[in-house]
C-alpha cells in the first residue's frame, strides 16, 4: 500500500482524509441553499439538500476517525486540551448540520418556501463553528505538530537554484 499512497502509509491515522470534506460541503450547500431561497429555485433547494446531506453523512465520518484518532492518542499529548476545544466545535457544527439536514427536509414543499430561511440560517451558523474548529484543527496540527511525525527527511536538504539559474539562461542566447 505504501507504493501507492505514501503519504497516507506514513500517516498516523485517517482523519485528516475525512476532514476536508464536510469543511468544503457546508459553505457549498450554504451558498446553493441560501441561492434557493432567495430566488425561489424548488430545483436549486433540492441540490442543496442533497449537498447537505452529503455533508452531514462527510461530517460522521470525518467525526468518528477524529474521535478514533484522538483515542488513540491519549491524554499526555502536548495539545490534549486544544484537542477538546476542537472536537467540541466540529461536534457543534455537525449537530447543527443534522439540524439543518432536518429543517430542510421539513422545508421542502413549495408551501413551505417562505421558510427556508430556517435551514440557510442553521447552515450559516454551522459554517462558523466549521471555521472556528478548524481552526484549532490546524493549530493542532502546525502549532503542536498533532499527527505530524517529526522526523528529517531521508534524503540531504538541497537548492533548486541551480535549477532556476539554468532555466533562466536557457532562453537567452549569448
């Protein structure tokens, strides 16, 4: 497997490959959602749905690899308590997902589109606690080195200069 995906092989858990998903399908389905409402678009709000749903089924996912990777690794860890303060926002954000997910289902007749503003304000506070936890999740992980191997690459450091220099000469005729 290491010949194939490297960098997921030196990875010590697969949090990081569920993470993206719903950081980048909440904000999505916001915009189409609050598009939906404001125009009125039935075609539109069920694409928006669907995102939605998307995102709340991305955000399991990407919450319980979080709690299998912070689980294992235990509570002496530099950044252990940052690690709570994460959780518990992305939690926040996923459970006011699911209520989204649920008032946009509910939300989905035609008569009932004067009321979409429900979802489309639920998924707006969702993004912000998106933001907030994932904040942490990259303090985490840049400021505390969580899930990063500190180790020195195997090969020496080298300059790509020469490489600059050479290919900058290269159109220049002399």
């Amino acid at each position: 497997m290491d010949s194939v995906l490297p960098g997921l092989d030196a990875a010590p858990n697969i949090h990081p490959l569920f993470v993206h998903f719903p950081v980048a399908l909440w904000p999505v389905a916001l915009v189409v959602m609050a598009f939906a409402y404001l125009k009125k678009d039935d075609k539109a709000y069920q694409f928006g749905t669907a995102l939605l749903g998307a995102s709340v089924l991305a955000g399991l996912a990407a919450a319980l690899t979080g709690w299998l990777a912070s689980d294992a690794m235990g509570h002496d860890h530099p950044g252990h308590e940052l690690i709570h303060d994460h959780r518990n926002l992305m939690l926040a954000a996923l459970l006011v997902s699911l209520g989204a997910g649920g008032a946009a289902w509910w939300c989905r007749r035609p008569e009932r589109r004067g009321r979409r503003w429900i979802p489309v304000g639920l998924l707006l506070v969702c993004c912000l606690l998106t933001v907030l936890g994932a904040d942490r999740g990259a303090l985490l992980v840049y400021g505390h080195g969580v899930g990063v191997r500190n180790t020195q690459p195997a090969s020496p450091a080298h300059s790509h200069d020469a490489e600059r220099t050479a290919s900058n000469h290269a159109g220049h005729s002399h």
